[in-house]
C-alpha cells in the first residue's frame, strides 16, 4: 500500500546558471489520485564564478575531464544539500529528487548528461535520492525533454497553457485529453549573456529591450532558423543555441543594447505563436519578471497571462521534480510519451539508497 503524504526535497539547476534551487515540498494525494502540494520553503543557492566559468564550458570537455567535473559536481551538489537540510532542520525526508545540471543534450543522437547524479549523492548527502531523469527516456528514443508537463498536468489543470521562462521556453497544453510539450526556444541563455556584455546580470524588467531598436534583418535570421518549422516533440540544448544563435549575433554590427531588443522581440513573437487567443497561460522561471516581454507577448495576441506568487515562479521546476522523484518512489508514470516522442509512457529516475 503506497503512503498518501510525502516529505522530499526538489533541487534543480537550469541553463541559465542562477544557481541551485533547493525546495521543501510536501504532497498528498486523494484516494481519486488527486495531487496537492505544499511549498516549505526554499532557496536559491547562487553559484560561484568559479562555477559559472567551468558549467560554461563544460560542453566542450573532453570525457574524462567531464567525469571528473561530475564527481566534483556531486560533491558539492550533495554540500549544498547538507547545509540546506541542516539550516532548515529537516527530518525525515522520503527522498531527495534531484535533476542535476544539464551538460550535454542532443537526444537525436541519444546523449543527454546531467552531472550530480553519480551514486556518491545518497551516501554524502546521507538521503535517498531519486535523480538522472532524463537518460531513460532517451534510451527509448524520446527528447528526454520537457518533463515537467506530467507535473503541469497533475498539478495546475486549471490552466490551458503552462509557459516556463528559464534558459529556455517550454510550453505544455492538454489536446484531446493528450498532453502536449516542447521546447519553444531559448530565452534567458540567450538574453543573459548579452546582458553580461554590458556589465549586467540580466535585463531587469526588460528594461533595456524596452529602450532598445529591434534589427529587423537580425529578427528575420532568428525566426528563420529551422528548428521552429519542425512540429513537437523537440527540444534544445546548449549546443544549439551555440551552433545557431550566437553565430548570427555575432555577426551582427548593431549594439548590445540593440539585440537584447530584437532577441526579446523574437521570444515574444514565437511564444505568442503558440497559444490560441485567450487562452489562461501560467507563466513561472525567471523570464516572468520579464515584464517588457509579457507586454510584447500580449501585443501579439490577446492572452490572459497568470504570473502566480513569487515562490511558485521562482521553483515550480523544483516543485515538479519533487513531484517526478515521488512518482518514481511509487513506480508510476511520470515521463509521458506524448511529449517526449519515447516508445511509451514510463517511470524515469534512478534510485539511490544510503547503505
């Protein structure tokens, strides 16, 4: 017989290089199988340049300088777990459900890695830990990305669009009682590092898009780029943005001012492509205090955007990993087929045990 309440920690660290977000949650659910949740508290443990610098460049290591930066990594992921634990005073934790930070992901080819998901995490952190997330699902020919639509379906069904502004934009919907999910294209991965050119950790408030020319030719290259004709599933990684984006900022002569201002118009108009007329759509990741873009958003078409309190914007992916890990500790589904492309649907995470 499952336990109906658990007590996890959701850690998760995205492209965008804000840090590790730690959460204590809390889930029930009915004898209907119906989720709720509770947000603790939680923390956003900001990294080191010491990190930045390395999980920048970490995508063109060589393997074994990339196995020892995930020993590393896990090391001081399970450092960061410990002294959460500690201040808060948790006890009795089910499980740590941890995604790790993505390095490498090019699931066409069948790679995905997330390092801190070595075995070592249970011991050092001294919790199971439910992590590596994405690998199965690859290995049964899926993206291995977006999987927090399983969290969206089961958790915020009240909305026709969950939209998620990090290094990158994915979105999720219900069609015909199937839920849909992409990669819709990058977002703070992009605008982060050109803010950084300008002394700056990111446009605050979209301030200086908003202030900013947009470059039509820059605009049209941008939204010309391939990967928007393809029809979901998809997703995107660093290696892409690198391979496709870079290149033509680069190449362009017009300020850094300028193309925070054409690269937040190109968000806005593929993110308003993708949602009908209307429509309720949570928006949560850092890219929602982004209030320029939402105002872009909303110019291209009418939508009703819903940003929610400031905890749920800042860690609904810790949230929905929390989530994944628990689902995983059940053997239930938590990685669904009809977003990810894989064979089937399937229960994805590893489970590592103190001994």
């Amino acid at each position: 017989m499952f336990k109906t309440t658990y007590s996890v920690l959701g850690v998760m660290s995205g492209t965008s290089l804000d840090g590790i977000d730690v959460a204590e949650l809390q889930f029930k659910v009915s004898e209907e199988g119906k989720w709720t949740f509770k947000i603790v508290t939680s923390e956003t443990v900001a990294y080191p340049l010491t990190w930045v610098a390395i999980l920048k460049e970490a995508v063109h290591f060589s393997e074994g300088r990339l196995k020892t930066l995930n020993e590393k990594y896990t090391r001081y992921l399970a450092q960061i777990i410990r002294e959460f634990i500690a201040k808060n005073a948790i006890k009795n934790l089910d499980a740590v459900c941890s995604h790790g930070h993505t390095i490498l992901h090019n699931p066409d080819q069948g790679i995905t890695l997330q390092i801190g998901n070595l075995p070592e995490i249970s011991t050092l952190s001294n919790e199971t830990v439910v992590c590596d997330f994405r690998v199965q699902d690859v290995s049964l020919g899926g993206q291995g990305a977006p999987l927090v639509p399983i969290g969206d379906q089961l958790l915020f069904s009240e909305y026709d669009y969950c939209l998620n502004l990090g290094g990158f934009a994915n979105c999720s919907s219900e069609v015909d009682g199937v839920r849909i999910a992409y990669d819709i294209c990058p977002v703070n991965i992009v605008l982060n590092s050109l803010s950084e050119v300008l002394g700056l950790p990111y446009d605050d408030g979209g301030t200086i898009a908003r202030n900013g020319l947009v470059d039509k030719s820059l605009l049209t290259q941008l939204n010309n780029l391939p990967f928007y004709s393809l029809s979901p599933p998809k997703s995107l990684g660093l290696e892409w943005v690198q391979a496709h984006v870079f290149p033509l900022l680069n190449a362009s002569e017009i300020s850094a001012e300028n193309k925070i201002a054409t690269f937040t118009e190109h968000i806005a108009q593929q993110l308003a492509a993708q949602f009908a007329i209307g429509s309720t759509v949570l928006v949560t990741g850092g890219g929602a205090y982004n209030t320029y873009l939402l105002e872009q958003m909303m110019a291209h078409k009418k939508l009703q955007l819903v940003v929610p309190e400031k905890r749920l914007v800042e860690f609904k992916e810790a949230l929905i990993f929390g989530l994944l890990g628990v689902l995983r500790l059940r053997n239930e589904v938590n990685c669904l087929a009809s977003v990810t492309g894989a064979s089937h649907n399937h229960s994805t995470g590893v489970i590592f045990k103190t001994i």
